[in-house]
C-alpha cells in the first residue's frame, strides 16, 4: 500500500499515510477538518530522511553512505574472510599478507574475524 502526504486545510500540518490511491481526502487527527492529499514533490530534497528503525528512532541523513560502508566492512571481515579461508582456495602467504590470519605465541592459526579499525 502506498504512502501519500495529506495536509489539514485548517491547521495545515502534514502527515503522511498508507492508503489506497482512490483516497483524496481524510480527516485531521489534529483539528478534525479536511486534509487533501498532497502532489508529490519530485524536485525534493534528496536526504535519506526517513526513520530506519522505528523502535529506535535512528535517522539516516547525510551519513547513510559512512554507515553503509562500515556495514559493508564489518560483512567482509566476519563473513567473508572466514569463508575465504575455509575454502582453502588461496596461499597461505595471501591469507598472511591481506591479514584474514595470524598466528598467536603458541605458533596456532586464528581467522581474523574483525576490521582492521576495531582490532
């Protein structure tokens, strides 16, 4: 279902609402008067300024693309290095130099399972 902006006539906020499309009208939660639904601004503002997480209210604005790629880093390091070396498909001088393992005092191999930045 989408979502339209609707804005009171009265008190003129603006709310946006899942509906159907055949809905023009509705009424205010505010004053109770008449909202019309709103045209869509297709020259707006193009910030990310929808809430993410409802339950957290986290709001992604100018720093969406920082969070994604951290996001993307934290994938690689604990879901793809581990597999890569699990497959056993490259050397162990590849492994060593892109830092995916390392060898502890007791000369055992462990899987670099975090960033470099969080290490």
């Amino acid at each position: 279902m989408p979502k339209y902006t609707y804005k009171c006539s009265k008190c003129e906020i603006k709310e946006q609402f899942y509906c159907i499309s055949t809905v023009k009208t509705t009424e205010c939660p505010m004053c109770k008067g008449v909202m019309n639904r709103q045209m869509p601004n297709l020259a707006g503002s193009s910030d990310v300024s929808e809430t993410v997480d409802k339950y957290t209210n986290i709001q992604h604005k100018n720093d969406h693309g920082k969070i994604m790629k951290a996001r993307k880093q934290e994938y690689y390091w604990t879901v793809e290095v581990p597999r890569m070396v699990a497959t056993g498909t490259y050397t162990m001088e590849t492994m060593l130099e892109n830092g995916w393992i390392y060898f502890d005092d007791k000369k055992e191999m462990h899987i670099q399972d975090k960033p470099p930045h969080r290490r």
